[in-house]
C-alpha cells in the first residue's frame, strides 16, 4: 500500500506519491510550456490520467537503467540531469523547472536511458504515462504538435552546446551560459526585469555543462566581473551589461 504522508503545498493539500485528483482541472499542469493554450478538455484529460509526486532535494525522479517511460511535468522546484562517466564522475546535461518537462524521447523510445533526473531542492511534480499520453496525442494533433516540437527543441538545446564546443571559447561559452540562466529566470517569473540569477550549482557543475575545467570557469566569471559584464554577489550572479554579454557570446 503507497505511503500516504500528507503534505501541504501553496495551500493544497495531496497525499505525496498518490493521485492529487481525477477531478477536471489541474493545477499543477496549467503552467507548463507543453500544455499552454491548447483545448481545455486535452488539458483536463491529462489531468485526470496523471499523478502527483513529491520529492525532497537529492531524491531521484528517474535512474539510469530504468525505463523513461512517462512524461513528467515540473510545477514546483528544479531537477538537474546527469549521466556518470566511467570513472563514476557527474556529467550535469542540462537544469529544468517550473513549466518545464521531460520524459518526452522516452514515449517513442521506452528502452532504458543513460540519464539521472535529481531533485535539487523540493520538487512537485506532475507524470502521465506513456500509454495515456500517446492515446491523448492520437486525439489531439495540437497535443501531437507539441509533443513534436518540445522534442525538437530538446535537440535544439543539443545542437547549440556542440557548437559552444566548437566555436567558442570558454569565457564565450560562460557568457551564453549566463544568459541561458537569465532567460529562463525570466520565463518563470514571466517578466523581462529581472537581472539575476542563483544557478544553484558549483563551478564544477557549470564546468560539465560547458565542457570545460572548474578552474576554467571560476576563471571566466571573474574575468567577466571584472570587465563590467557582470558582479558576482555570494551565489547570485547579477548582468550588468547584457547587451556586451550577448555580444560577448555571440563572437
């Protein structure tokens, strides 16, 4: 018999690990970029075929050799996505949050992945299996769009850190780092006025992203400080002249 611990997030309260409702309308899934502006009763349907989960900061939402076999929604706290290399070392690919989702390759690809999912701090989270959603999509073809397209930007997302690789240097791929933070910061927030962000990882995790050396990186940011790009305040990173910074990444 599941867990049932009662919990209480912004006012509702759910069983963690259980089904928030089966009612119409979910809370939890409206923000997602995925779901946004599509027919209410698609939205509703994926409510009603999903589950609540909770999980506390350094708690797994998926393993390496388990099945990506669901699509799972993000409406509360940020995840970070990693894969060991052979000597055992993390390999951090890529931070999501609020409104963002994974899971979506592993709908037409159910094999097991290579990929760790980890709760950076308390998470909520919304999953739909993946029998439910593809029936769902076959219905909806807005639904199916989507789907495509979040896959689409996945590879997107792919294509661009290759060629940070490529063709730029590290204090170039810093840059674009920054404000690939900033953006998101912005998107959450929904506004364009904030000029901060906390990335919530060591230099040794924005190193891997980069695929660089922490000292590279520790190096980079001071550099960029000390050229009026930005200021470094403990752990939040303030953009002073963002558009020098986009110049800066886009050389």
């Amino acid at each position: 018999m599941p867990h049932r611990q009662a919990l209480r997030v912004e006012g509702i309260r759910f069983l963690s690990r259980d089904p928030l409702h089966r009612g119409p309308g979910c809370w939890y899934i409206q923000n997602s970029r995925m779901l946004q502006h599509l027919d209410e009763r698609t939205v509703e349907a994926v409510a009603r075929d999903s589950a609540m989960g909770v999980f506390k900061a350094g708690e797994l939402l998926h393993e390496a050799g388990s099945p990506m076999n669901s699509v799972t929604f993000i409406s509360r706290g940020r995840v970070k996505v990693y894969r060991l290399s052979r000597d055992g070392k993390q390999q951090t690919i890529v931070l999501l949050g609020p409104g963002d989702a994974f899971g979506e390759i592993g709908l037409v690809d159910s094999r097991a992945q290579d990929l760790f999912v980890e709760a950076q701090d308390e998470v909520v989270v919304c999953r739909t299996n993946r029998e439910a959603f593809l029936k769902l999509c076959s219905r909806d073809p807005a639904l199916a769009l989507r789907l495509a397209e979040a896959m689409g930007e996945k590879l997107q997302e792919a294509r661009e850190q290759i060629a940070d690789f490529a063709f730029r240097d590290v204090r170039g791929r810093v840059a674009h780092l920054v404000l690939t933070l900033l953006e998101r910061e912005r998107r959450l927030a929904g506004t364009d006025d904030i000029d901060s962000v906390m990335p919530g990882l060591t230099h040794s995790e924005l190193a891997e992203l980069i695929g660089t050396r922490r000292e590279s990186v520790t190096l980079a940011l001071n550099a960029l400080e000390r050229d009026g790009y930005l200021r470094i305040e403990d752990r939040t990173l303030v953009v002073v002249d963002l558009a020098g910074l986009r110049d800066l990444a886009e050389a």
